[in-house]
C-alpha cells in the first residue's frame, strides 16, 4: 500500500518547475501574496508567505516575477510608516508589539546611512530604534536618513536585476496589480510558458526570509476586498498616510536629497523600473503601459475567465491514481474490520 501512494504521487507530481515571486519592503508584500493566490490552478495549492524586510535577489535562474514601484513613492511610505511607530513599538497594524518584539525595534540602522549626515541625538543607539529617529527629528532629516537605509537595503539589488537582460525575470508595477490584477495574471502565466519545456505542474515560492507573518495578516486584513479595485488606494496592512499634499512634499524632498547625496540616481534608478508615480496618476500625465491592455492580454484575460468558469462549474474527470489510492485505504480498513474480531474470538 505504501509503495502505491508514493509511486502514486510521483506519479502525479513531477519534478516540479518553479515559479518565484519577489518584491520588498514598501513595494507590495501583501498584495504580491494575495496576488499569488490566482495561481493555485497549477501550483496544487501552493503558494508562499511574506513579511518586511524580504531583499530582491541581485540575480536569478528560475522565472521570477518581480513586484516593484516607483522608488521615491516607496521613500516616502516607508519613511511615514516605521515614523509612525510600525515594526518598533508598534505592530504592522499599529496596535501593541508582539510578545517577542518587533523587527525594527532593536536593529542598528546607522551602520546603514553613512553619506546622509546623522545628527548625534538621534544615531543608534540613543534613539535605541529609527522610528524613534524619524520621530525626533525634521521632514528633511529624516527622509535623507530613510532614503539611504532603504536605498541600501531594499532598492540597490533591485535594480541590479532589473539590468540583467539575460535573467528569467518578468517585472510588475504595485499599481498594475492593484488595478489590473486580470490582465498581469494573463502576463504572468505568458511569461512563464515561455519556459515552461515539461508538462509539470509549478510550485510558486517567496523567498523564506519571509516566511511567517503574512498569513496571519492576511487573515486580518483582507487586502483583495479593501485595495483591489480600479483606481483605489491600497489599505491594507501595509498602508500609510494618504494625504497628497502631504505624500507630494515628502517626493519633493526626497528627490531634492537624492540629487544632493546621490547625483539624483534614485530617480534614475527609479524610471529604470518604468513605474509611474502617485504624483503622475493623480495628474494623469504617465499612464502604466497596463492601461492600454494589448491584444494578446485582452485574449489572456478572455481564457483565463474561461479556465476558471470551467474548473468552478464542471465536474473535474476522476483520477486514475487517487482513485488507485482512495481503494488501498478502503482495504485496508476491511481488512482491519475483518481480522480484529477473530483475534478477539481467538
């Protein structure tokens, strides 16, 4: 019976061709696990987790979506959302820390910033964290600091990706996903036939660095119901102050410090990643190229509405090896029911 279940499964399980998702800090965690999810069809329920802090790998060698956004936008929600508190003294939702603390609450970020100059009251670890930092000092100051902590920690590989033309890599924008999750579903499932060579089925992975909080949050926070609409804000548990004039001067200032500091490579570094900006689509001047969706992906769309409609209202053909299964673990329990009275009797 045993030796059945496992040729079995072998059987129905090939070796399994990969499909990575990665993104980090500030660029779309949840919302890439939620978006993961559209992938179960062919993952056989798989799919990975996330948490803050996940690095973009410099280079890969499986196919591998990668969920960016533009980097001056994610300065300036990562700057508003550690200031407030999250991740230090407060959890991802802003309510207590967990039992065994939180992930930034205790880190040395300053060994992170060294051209962004740090004033003395503030460096770790007198201010012990840097929400404690951002909290304590002025806009300009502190936005210099978080520019280079997250430069360093989260955009550097990111863009070293982005310019190996050779890698296997599809790159996706915060706001296509958000806006128009049909049409990248019908990009993603393109680009991965590209290398697709074997009919085997594909287990999608996120980095396991990543691997604990996000399930819980998810449960939390439902992020395909509260961010998943045309032309909506994201709200989920990632999310920060909306306030456009707000989110406008924070840009401004970033983008004056990046060219004070960093000869303006971030915002190079940024339209690299061809997203577009808070900014651009409040005033509709840049579009996403997603906006005008092409033919190919109106036809995606069209078959993948299809796929679903068929596997959600058509009685799926029975399996020859779970049905092979399902009849060794019936005989066995005969066999148990048969044989428990005679050693009774005996």
């Amino acid at each position: 019976a045993l030796l059945v279940w496992i040729v079995g499964t072998t059987l129905h399980h090939p070796v399994d061709a990969e499909l990575r998702f990665e993104t980090t800090h500030k660029m779309g965690v949840l919302l890439t696990v939620q978006f993961m999810k559209r992938f179960r069809d062919i993952t056989n329920g798989t799919t990975g987790k996330g948490e803050p802090g996940v690095i973009i790998p410099p280079n890969v060698t499986v196919p591998s979506v990668i969920v960016v956004r533009d980097l001056l936008d994610a300065t300036v929600s990562g700057y508003l959302y550690h200031k407030s508190g999250r991740e230090c003294w407060l959890n991802v939702y802003g309510g207590p820390p967990r039992r065994r603390g939180e992930h930034m609450a205790n880190h040395n970020w300053t060994k992170h910033v060294s051209t962004v100059p740090i004033p003395q009251d503030i460096r770790f670890p007198q201010k012990k964290n840097i929400c404690k930092a951002l909290e304590h000092t002025t806009e300009t100051v502190g936005m210099g600091i978080y520019l280079e902590f997250a430069r360093n920690n989260y955009y550097r590989t990111a863009v070293q990706l982005k310019h190996r033309t050779h890698d296997p890599t599809l790159f996706v924008c915060f706001e296509e996903l958000m806006n128009w999750p049909d049409v990248m579903e019908a990009r993603v499932r393109s680009f991965y036939n590209e290398f697709q060579t074997h009919n085997t089925t594909i287990i999608t992975t996120f980095d396991e660095r990543v691997h604990r909080q996000v399930g819980r949050r998810l449960q939390h926070d439902d992020v395909q119901s509260s961010s998943w609409h045309n032309n909506s804000q994201y709200s989920g548990g990632h999310a920060t102050n909306h306030d456009p004039e707000l989110r406008t001067r924070l840009r401004q200032i970033a983008m004056e410090l990046d060219c004070i500091y960093f000869g303006c490579e971030t915002k190079a570094w940024s339209d690299s990643l061809n997203c577009t900006s808070e900014v651009d689509r409040r005033n509709n001047t840049k579009l996403p190229n997603t906006a005008h969706a092409t033919k190919e992906d109106e036809e995606g769309v069209k078959m993948i509405e299809a796929a679903h409609f068929k596997a959600n209202d058509t009685p799926g053909k029975p399996n020859l090896i779970h049905l092979m299964q399902w009849v060794v673990i019936m005989g066995i329990f005969w066999l148990r029911k048969r044989i428990r009275p005679r050693s009774r009797q005996n």
